[in-house]
C-alpha cells in the first residue's frame, strides 16, 4: 500500500482524488493549504505528492522547491490555470508531471503509477550503488587491510554484535555493510540509523516506532527502524552520540529483542543482528558517564577497527586509481591516468579524511583537470577549496565551470598570500611564469616587480 498525500484548496478535488485512490489500494492523506502539506511532509514519509498550484497562503511553487530540497517523494502538479511558463517552472523545479484541471481521473491513475514505478526504480538503483560502492574501502594489497578482511569474512557469518571503531571518513558503514552481505541474514533487510542526527526527543520513535496519537503529529501509525530490520542487520552508526536515555532503550532491546511503540501496548519481537560503529574511544566516555558500561559490553562482542587511510600504504594509489575508473565509467568520459609523481604525492599526505577526503579529492580532478594525466601540481591537499556559487555554476559548461573554478581558487590564494606571486606560486607547486600566464589569462592584476634596466 503507498501513501499519496493530496494538498488542493478546493475540497470537491480532494475528496474526489482520495476516493479513485482508495479504491486502487492507496492511503491518502488530504491537506488543504501549503503550509499544512509542508508539516505533513515534515513529520512522516510519502511515496507520492499531489500538489495543486494555487493555494491560499504558501503557494504551489514554494511548496514544490521546500518539498524537494529536502528529499520529498515524487510531485505531480495539478492547476486550474495551466499555462506553458508554470509548465516548464515547475518541472525545472523537479516536478514529476503536471497536469491541467480538469483532471482525468484515468491520467491522474496512470501518472500515479508511473510516478510509483519511477520512486521503486531509483531506489532499487541507490542500493546498487550502495552495493557497488562495498568494495571500494576493500581495494588494498597493506597488511592492514588483509587483517581486516580477515576479521570481516570471520564475524560475517555469524549473529554476534559487532562493534566497528575508527576515524571519521575511514568507512566504517562500508565494514557493516560488507558484514551484513556476507551474512545469512544478506537477503533480509540492512537499515542504517544515524544516531547522531536524531533529535533526542525522537529517537525512541525513530527506533521503535509510535502508534497514532501518542503524541503531537503522530497522525498515522509507524515502524521503527528496529522492526524494519526484523530478520536482518541494523546499523546504528555513531553510538557514541546516542543520549543515555536512549542507550537504555536500546540496551533493553538488545537484552529481550522485544519492545513496545510508543504509545502502544503491545509487545513486539524481533530478531536482530545489531552493528555499532563509533569514532570516538567508548572507554573514555564511560569514565566521563556519556556512555554506559553495560551496553558497550552487549554491543562489543566482536570489535573490529577500522585502519585510517595513513596507515595503508600504497593502497592510496590504488584506491585513487578505482575512483578515476568509477568516476569515468559513472560520466562516460575518458579516464584519466594518474602520474608516478602524483601517486607519490597522495601516498605523502596524512589524509586526515580518510577515504572520503581522498575520493573528493580525485573525483575534483576527474571533474576540473583540463589534461589526461593528473602531476603533482595538479593536487592540492589540505586546503579549503572555494565552490563555484550554484546560481553561476548552473549555467556555464563543464569547461567554464573549470575555468571559473581555478580563477576563484588563485584569486583566494593570491589573498592568503597579501598578492605576493612568489610565495603563491610556491604554494600551487606552479612556476612563477606559467602563474603569470594564468593571470593575464583571468584578467587579474598584480604588482609585478620592476626589471632593473642596467643604466647609469
């Protein structure tokens, strides 16, 4: 059954859309304002949108851009007042169709559905790329990774908790979702929760579900992440951020593998493989009371640590060399070849990011490098790399995009260094001259210094 929500003014629509829906199996919930279909979207999930164009208050159009700036479900625009302009502005906005009243209710089933299909399809294409993307922090030859590797296909099979430490960017979700693929339990579900990013006040919701009413915007009943994952793997990613009242829940869930939603009576089981993951050191948060001793001995059965990037060895070259194979494959575009010199400047650098600095890294040069094969001077590591404003971006070609990018990037590098070339040539690993080039090209002025002309 997929939840559709309607938000029209006019009730004859609603009630009328809500019906023909209904009748194909579909739950509906009906707004009849901008602003009350915003808080709808906010406060649960939606497989469709259906939005009406002129609403009193916040009108169609805003609530198309709020709606999909932050990932909201598929919108199939309806007006009254059709025109061609609003047409293509709300396409360009990311609507999935639009469609004049008055409606065929045929039309408005067959987008529907459609628009159905096409959610089911990206997200069976997302997990994919999920999939693929397992393999990339296992590319390695460093002893390192064969010992994690070593760990991993040892803890897979089994149902015991795994507790997965390491550095921020070291890929510690790809480690759980290597586990989980190499389980018994790899065709049932592997849902991820980042505790981190869960309000206090929502994480017991967010784990375990709510039943309608149990408290203010609760309007439907809902799973939690826990009973979504029954039969399979949940990942609870930077437990060490979770609060203690949560840390209690969980624990007493992980103790019975049984719970209740809030608000509701009954009692749930499930059966659960937990796998924690944290970047901070567990043992130090117990003796400042941030974490509780007893849930870190359920969760830290078997512990795995994640190696940082520093520790790998040549495994930076290689894995630089997947991200230049993957990053041609994904655009179509040729790949380019990264230089002796270049693999020993990567394999220098301390990657306090790990493998998701190192994957921005390359992926920036796959994008702007003008030449096939990446040097030394062509990477730049460590710096604050400015971004091209999106309003400017969007309408140039890949090639001025470059171009605008290294103007603005010398522009900032010449202020760091008072306008001084010299020292700003230094810092790019460029010379001098070809650094003067560059700026007679971009139009940028400097002082340069005066040539002493040997008279008397």
């Amino acid at each position: 059954m997929s939840k559709i929500l309607i938000i029209d003014d006019e009730l004859s629509i609603r009630s009328t859309l809500a019906q023909v829906l209904g009748d194909e199996g579909h739950k509906t919930t009906l707004c009849e304002s901008g602003e009350e279909g915003l808080a709808q979207l906010a406060r649960d999930e939606f497989d469709v949108a259906i939005l009406d164009l002129w609403l009193p208050g916040i009108d169609g159009m805003t609530v198309l851009d709020r709606a999909k700036a932050a990932g909201g479900p598929p919108v199939i625009v309806i007006s009254g007042h059709g025109n061609v302009d609003s047409a293509v502005r709300a396409t360009r906005l990311g609507a999935y169709d639009f469609l004049e009243k008055p409606l065929s209710l045929e039309r408005i089933l067959l987008t529907v559905n459609h628009a159905l299909a096409d959610r089911k399809l990206r997200e069976q294409v997302r997990d994919l790329k999920s999939r693929y993307s397992l393999d990339e922090l296992l590319i390695g030859e460093s002893e390192a990774m064969k010992k994690l590797d070593e760990q991993i296909r040892s803890a897979a099979p089994s149902a015991s908790r795994v507790l997965i430490s390491g550095e921020n960017g070291s890929g510690k979700e790809v480690v759980a979702r290597a586990l989980h693929r190499l389980s018994l339990r790899a065709e049932a579900p592997f849902v991820d929760v980042n505790c981190a990013a869960i309000p206090r006040d929502l994480i017991e919701s967010e784990l375990f579900g709510h039943r309608k009413g149990a408290f203010t915007g609760a309007i439907d009943d809902r799973k939690g992440k826990f009973e979504l994952a029954d039969g399979g793997t949940l990942f609870l990613d930077e437990i060490g951020d979770m609060s203690l009242d949560a840390q209690a829940k969980v624990l007493r869930v992980l103790q019975e593998q049984t719970f209740q939603k809030v608000g509701g009576q009954q009692t749930i089981s499930v059966d659960v493989r937990v796998i924690a993951a944290t970047n901070k050191e567990l043992e130090k948060e117990i003796d400042k009371g941030m974490f509780r001793s007893d849930l870190y001995f359920r969760l830290n059965v078997i512990p795995i640590e994640v190696p940082p990037l520093r520790a790998r060895g040549n495994d930076v070259a290689l894995l630089a060399e997947h991200f230049l194979r993957r990053f041609a494959a994904e655009t179509g575009t040729p790949r380019k070849k990264l230089s002796a010199g270049a693999a020993t400047k990567l394999r220098a650098y301390h990657w306090p990011g790990n493998v998701r600095e190192l994957r921005n890294v390359i992926e920036r040069l796959a994008i702007l490098l003008k030449n096939d094969t990446i040097e030394p001077e062509d990477i730049q590591l460590g710096t604050r790399v400015p971004a091209a404003p999106a309003e400017i971006a969007a309408n140039l070609t890949l090639r001025e995009a470059r171009e605008e990018f290294e103007k603005q990037y010398i522009l900032t590098r010449l202020r760091e260094f008072a306008g001084n070339v010299s020292r700003t040539a230094d810092a790019l690993a460029v010379e001098r001259s070809n650094l003067y080039r560059k700026l007679d090209a971009y139009g940028i002025r400097v002082e340069r210094p005066k040539r002493n002309s040997g008279g008397a």
